[in-house]
C-alpha cells in the first residue's frame, strides 16, 4: 500500500499534467527544444484523435495543445504517454479556449460534426459553421500570426468564413489561411497509382479547385510521371476522386466519415507547414487559399509554403478540353459556397 502523500503527489502530478498552470504553458520536454507549438480544436474527435498521435509522433513539434468542448483529458492522458518529444497539454472546454490558443505557431481546426449517410458537405454547413466562426475569434485574439489549417467541412465555406472573421478582427492575413484538400491529392495519387501499376509514393496528382464534389479538379493530364489515360479511365479517376468521401461514408454505413485517411493527409499538410516555417526550401503542396488564379476569392492550386505561411501561388499551367469543362462547373459551384460562408459572418 503507497502512503497518502505519495498517492496525494501522483494526483496532483496528473491534475497538473491536465490542466497545466500558465507558467508551465513554455515548458519544453528534453529533446523537443526548438520545435513549434501546434494547437489542434476539436482533438477529441473522429479525425482530432489521430491526428493528435500523428502531431505527438512529428520532430517538429516541441508542444502540443489538445483543445476540445469534450473528452480532452483522456485524449490527453492517453497521448502525452507516448515516447515522442512534444510536451502535451489538454484544455477542456470554451473557457480554456484562449489558454490553449496563446502562443501557438500553427492552428489545426478538424472541429465539428461529421457527414453521415445521406448528409451533403452543405447539411454540415449550419452546425460547423458556427463552431469554425467561434474558434476562429480565439484564433484572431490569441494567436493572430498562427498558420491556420482549417479541415472542418464545408471547406469550401468554412475557409472564407474564418477569412471574414480575422478581417473583423484586423488580423487577417490571407498568406496564413489555409483549407485542407490534402486528402483529394492523397486519393488522386492513390488511385492513379493504382490503374498505373506504380507506388503512390512516386505519383503527383495536381488537385485544383475546391473540396467538395465537382469543385474538386483532379489534373489528370499533369499527373508526374507524366503518362496518359483512356477517356473510360479519366471518367472512371475523377469521379472517385471527387466521391472519395462518399465511398468512406458509405463503407462505413453510419459510423462516420473518413477520419483515419483524412488525419493523415492533415499531418501531411500540417508537416509541409512547419518544414516552410523552418525556412526549408521548395515547400508545394495543393491547398485552398484566397487567390487571383481564377476569379473567384478563394481557390485550390499548388502553392509554395514558406516562414510567412503562403509564399508563392502557382498557376493552373495547361489544361485540355475535358478539364476546362470541369472547372467551369466546379467554379459554379464554389461561388455558392463561397458566397454563403461570406454571408454568415456578415449577416
């Protein structure tokens, strides 16, 4: 049997590992000195919980903020057990909101509701766009320099949303907002690597436009190493590429969306963006972002990501006839979405 006090001290030594006093906010683990701080909102959740292992498991994470509206600090306890050198920290709740944002260098929101059987990325538009709204205020007054990834479906809506709210705040800076459409390029160089007979690892799939439906543009005539494709196999490719996430949805018949898969592509993007924080060079992913590529104010394109988040937009280079009549739909479609996110921070 221990003595009271030393089971007194290990509650206390758990109690504080939950919720950390502020003065241990900077601390640094061994080993974790000169990463960057990463906050994931919504880290309890179907996508947060991977994601959180997969942040803990990166080198270039030295602290590691789990925030959550439930279950952070079990997620927390679980995490903060593995031997990887981020310091792990849980805050619960709305009223620790700002405790988990300050300091940050870079924002994960996969927070919200996922789509269930039947459910359009539109149908999550009223719950989520509140919660990304909510969030994005914390962003705006705590951490206004953070790179900010926002996951959280519609993504097509949810990016201007949280664009309306920094300009609000006189904090936006259209370099550091960023939607994630990794998980398009993932499946795009998935499933070309599959009718090609190649390793996923050695494909390229340029995914423009948006991420959702038909606003998502796989490049199929760009795709590296450069190759070409019956039009029975660019049918066959952009459709499942554009409905991956149904497939997901369906597969799983109710019990969620694509967490595992869209966890891993976040860490992938999240990871490009602390390598272009550290000042490595030639940092180019796809990603969603406010853009003079097409029209429209916001749009999907490969970008090169540096110490000030988005340095440098890349072109949509040439398309053949099948892709322009793509992104004429995709466009159509995007500016809805577009329009409404913008409406709801401005109504």
């Amino acid at each position: 049997m221990q003595p009271s006090s030393q089971v007194n001290q290990r509650i206390a030594r758990l109690a504080a590992h939950l919720q950390p006093p502020n003065d241990l906010q900077n601390c640094r683990a061994k080993g974790a000195s000169g990463g960057f701080k990463v906050a994931i909102l919504g880290a309890a959740g179907g996508i947060g919980q991977p994601l959180a292992m997969l942040m803990k498991m990166n080198p270039l994470v030295s602290l590691l903020h789990l925030y959550d509206v439930v279950n952070t600090p079990g997620v927390t306890a679980d995490i903060s057990h593995m031997d990887a050198a981020a310091v792990v920290r849980g805050f619960l709740g709305q009223q620790q909101l700002e405790d988990a944002l300050t300091g940050m260098d870079l924002v994960v929101i996969p927070a919200g509701v996922p789509r269930k059987p039947g459910m359009t990325r539109d149908d999550l538009f009223n719950i989520n766009a509140g919660i990304v709204k909510t969030l994005c205020e914390g962003i705006a007054k705590c951490c206004p320099k953070a790179i900010v990834n926002v996951i959280s479906n519609p993504v097509n809506s949810t990016v201007p949303i949280a664009a309306e709210v920094f300009k609000k705040a006189g904090t936006y800076d259209p370099k550091r907002l960023m939607g994630v459409t990794m998980l398009d390029v993932v499946r795009a160089n998935t499933f070309v690597a599959e009718v090609l007979g190649l390793d996923p690892r050695e494909v390229d799939v340029p995914v423009v436009g948006g991420h959702a439906g038909v606003t998502i543009l796989p490049l199929l005539s760009q795709v590296k190493p450069s190759c070409s494709f019956t039009p029975k196999e660019i049918d066959y490719l952009t459709d499942r590429i554009q409905n991956g996430g149904t497939e997901v949805v369906e597969a799983k018949a109710g019990a969620g969306s694509a967490t595992l898969s869209m966890a891993y592509a976040a860490v992938k993007f999240a990871d490009a963006c602390l390598r272009g924080l550290r000042g490595d060079a030639g940092v180019v992913q796809c990603a969603y972002v406010a853009s003079e590529v097409t029209e429209l104010p916001f749009f999907a394109t490969k970008v090169r990501i540096g110490r000030s988040g988005v340095e440098e937009i890349y072109p949509l280079g040439p398309l053949n006839e099948y892709e322009r009549a793509g992104l004429e739909k995709a466009k159509k479609e995007l500016a809805g979405s577009i329009q409404k996110g913008v409406s709801f921070v401005r109504k």
